[in-house]
C-alpha cells in the first residue's frame, strides 16, 4: 500500500509539474503576444510624429519589455550581458544528446536507435530493449558478490556525483530528477555492472548463460559494441571509474578506464596518463581515430578536389600513412599519403553518430566532418573505390565498390570542410599539382587514350604500324643512296 501511495503521490508531482509549466508557457506565449502589440503601437506611434526611421531610446525598449524579461527571470533565465548568459550555459557542459530532426531527417534514422541494449536515459524502458534488464540485474548481483562489499557502497559512490552525471545529458526529463533522482542512480549502476561485467569477460556465470557466456560473447558482441557508439545511448565514463574503485578498494587512473573502453571497441589506439578521462565511449572512438590534437594554422578554403582515378592520370602517387588516424594524410612530391579507409556492416552506423557528435558538441575540432569531406571527394564511382582498393588504402567488407561508394558520398552529403583542418591544405596542394600545364596535359592523354582498353590497344596498333612504315622507307631509301 505505501509503495502505491508513493506511487500516486511520485505521479501527482509530476502531473503537477507538467500543469505548472503548461501554465508557465501559457503565460510566456501571452506576454509574447502582448509585448508584440505594444511594440507595433508603439512603432505607429513613432511613425506618425516623426515620420518613421526614428529608432527608440534603449530606456524605453526596456520600459516595454519589462514585465516579459522580469517573467523570463523567474524562470530562471537571465536577461543580462550576451557574455554572461554564455557563460551561465557553459555551466552545464552535457555531452550527451538526443539527435535533432535536422540531422536525423537527411540520414539513416536508425543508425541512432541502440538494437539490444540501452545505457543511460534516452532509451531506457523502450520496449524492444526491456529484456536485456534481467541481464543488467544478474551483473549487478554478480559483481557486487565478487566484490565482497554491500551494494549501498557502489550506489553511494555514484550518488555522489550524480548532478556530474545528470549534467552529462542535454535536456534530460524532470522524471529523472528532483525526488526521482534516486531512480536515475539505480540506472546508472546497473548500466555501469553491465558494461564492466560484459566488457572484462567476467568466467563466473553459467556455461548457458546467453549473455556473459562464450557463446553470449561470440552472438552478441557486435551488437552491444554498436549499441555504445550510439549518440543517444552513451554512459559516463565517470560511472564506471566510481564502479571500479569501489569494487577494486583504489581509484583506476583515467588512462586505464579509457584504455579499457577503446581496447573492447576493437582500436589499437592508447591514451597516456596526461590524458582526462573520456567523456563516454562514442568520444573514446573520436579520440583514437582523431588522436593528439594538432597546431595547424588555417589557410584559405578549398571546397573541392579531382577524385582519386583523376589525381592518378596526373601522375599523383598513393601509398598507406604511417599511422591511422585521419588527420595523417599528406601530399608531398607528387605522392599522396593516407590510413586506410575501412568499411564493414556498421561503418555507417559509426560514422553518423560521431558526425552527429562533433555537430552538437563544441571542441570536437570537426575532424569527422572534415575526412569525410575529404572522402567524398576523392570517391565518385566504384572506379576510384577500386584504385584505392588495389593500393590497399580501403579495405571493403560491403558487397561491391559502388556500396561503398554510394555510402562515402551519402555521407560526405551532411560533411563539411573546416578552413582550420590540416585536410584543407592538402585538397589546395592537390588541387595545384594538378593544375600545372605538364600534368594536365598527361591527365588528358592518359583519361582519352589509356583508361579505355581498346582505345589503347588501337592507339598501338597505329604506333606499330608508323613505325613499320617509317622502317619500310628507311630500307627502301637507304639502298638507293648507298649506290649513288
């Protein structure tokens, strides 16, 4: 019965709450409405007696909106400098969002839906995703149990930084906050259990355990690994730094919770101790892609660049970078350097949600958005996916070239070239070479008379045959002034 009462009482607060802010806006929208009358009034006013063109004095546009801004205040938003409202929201700092209609409207909608498992807010209690709670439960139980500490410690640890983690979340529902907090922080601890347990292969549980099993691993790793790239579907990695050092009795350095994400999403890629810890795994998958930011001074916008096959008939060179990461590509000497580009069933997937990532959160450097950029022009047709394929600059999982070059140029269609990236330098140098009147002049010879088998083979054939000709007449000629 108490729990009922709780639970009448927990949703009478909420009905509430949605009838005061209904109110609220309600209010907002009519002194909108009345400011707007005011202010046209007040314009004819103006007109009238000065004959129009006279702008009011800033006192008297305050006078008539005071009542508004003084509304506005009591909702707590203030009307004070453009610097200091700044920096009142940059208070906040989520790094976590819902993908807008924006973003989502030109894109695959479902590359930002998780398919079997939800961690934090956004998704949970959907209900294609209900059933792999039972599974978070048993983590829970597990790893408490082999901790051999109570499970109001590991709560504890995450209660106390839990305006930390409810920050993280842009525009999160009042139904994870206020008195429902303590809701929020169960979430965040069995998420957290969940992801560490699956995450460290952990040998305690049943042979037929569909989960945490081998056969559990082997069937639903992928999946659970793209479940946390998902944009809306991210975890503090403040969550599970808490978890650990609770349940290891000491606190693990951000290195090591970071290393232990990128090491499960498959990256080679290691942070050192210098570096903080990582916001969520979609921004370790950023890092070990984008790496160690770079000091590059911006130069001038360069928006296009020929695709590859046309680069290699102006006698551009390819071959691999010496590291991975797609700020290492360079042009030097006619030969251009670049990591391999590798596609495979959830490369799209990935893709879409770290470019939805560097467009909603600032201080991402727009590296994605950049490379893809890149990418899209250097791929048009399967032609130029079979060039960079044979110099082993792409690796395709897909199921022909034009998959893959369909896929490029969708999203290098929502990409866009940052004037202060290092990639835009190399799109000029480029685009210079291939400029100058030599290799222009060998780009046109070699589309028109190499790049079609038989417009080859019959250019040699009439080389052949001048040639014959000319040592026909030498044979002939020679003779004839041998005797003179």
């Amino acid at each position: 019965m108490e729990e009922g009462s709780a639970g009448e009482a927990a949703e009478e607060n909420s009905i509430g709450s949605s009838l005061v802010v209904e109110k609220k806006t309600q209010e907002i929208k009519t002194l909108q409405h009345d400011v707007r009358a005011k202010e046209k009034l007040s314009s004819m006013d103006d007109d009238e007696g000065s004959g129009g063109g006279t702008t009011r004095p800033p006192e008297e546009m305050k006078g008539s909106c005071g009542s508004w801004i003084v509304e506005m205040e009591k909702l707590g938003f203030k009307a004070d400098t453009p610097g200091d409202t700044a920096a009142a929201c940059c208070q906040q700092k989520p790094s976590i969002y819902r993908v807008p209609e924006w973003i989502q409207g030109h894109t695959n909608r479902s590359a930002y839906r998780p398919r079997l498992v939800s961690f934090g807010p956004f998704h949970h209690g959907a209900p294609d995703l209900v059933p792999m709670e039972e599974h978070k439960l048993q983590a829970v139980l597990r790893l408490v149990k082999r901790s051999g500490k109570p499970l109001a410690e590991f709560t504890a640890s995450i209660d106390e930084v839990v305006e930390d983690l409810l920050g993280a979340y842009d525009k999160l529902d009042g139904r994870w906050c206020g008195e429902s907090r303590g809701r929020f922080v169960q979430m965040m601890v069995m998420d957290g259990c969940f992801l560490l347990e699956f995450m460290q292969s952990s040998r305690d549980y049943a042979p037929n355990n569909p989960i945490f099993c081998n056969h559990g691993h082997l069937t639903m790793w992928s999946d659970i690994q793209s479940d946390m790239v998902v944009m809306e579907n991210q975890l503090p990695l403040l969550v599970l730094q808490r978890l650990v050092a609770v349940r290891d009795d000491r606190d693990p350095s951000a290195a090591q919770i970071n290393n232990m994400v990128l090491g499960f999403l498959g990256s080679e890629y290691k942070t050192n101790d210098f570096e903080s810890l990582g916001l969520h795994p979609l921004d370790m998958l950023h890092r070990s892609l984008c790496g160690p930011p770079l000091f590059h001074v911006p130069g001038e916008w360069e928006g296009t660049m020929p695709p590859a096959a046309e680069l290699s008939e102006a006698g551009i060179h390819f071959k691999v970078s010496k590291t991975h990461f797609i700020h290492d590509i360079d042009f030097e000497d006619g030969v251009l350097s670049m990591p391999p580009f590798e596609a495979h069933d959830d490369t799209e997937k990935n893709l879409l949600n770290l470019l939805a990532f560097e467009k909603l959160h600032p201080g991402t450097r727009y590296e994605v958005l950049s490379y893809l950029f890149f990418m899209d022009n250097m791929i048009n047709t399967e032609r130029d996916v079979a060039l960079l394929r044979s110099k082993e600059l792409v690796e395709n999982l897909l199921s022909s070239d034009e998959e893959l070059a369909k896929l490029v140029n969708s999203l290098g269609s929502g990409s866009l070239m940052n004037p202060s990236s290092k990639l835009n330098d190399v799109q000029r140098m480029v685009k210079a070479h291939c400029k100058k009147p030599w290799n222009r002049w060998r780009a046109s010879f070699v589309h028109k008379y190499l790049s079609n088998p038989w417009v080859f083979i019959s250019l040699m054939a009439a080389f052949f045959l001048l040639v014959t000709t000319v040592l026909q007449t030498v044979y002939t000629v020679v003779p004839f002034y041998t005797k003179s």
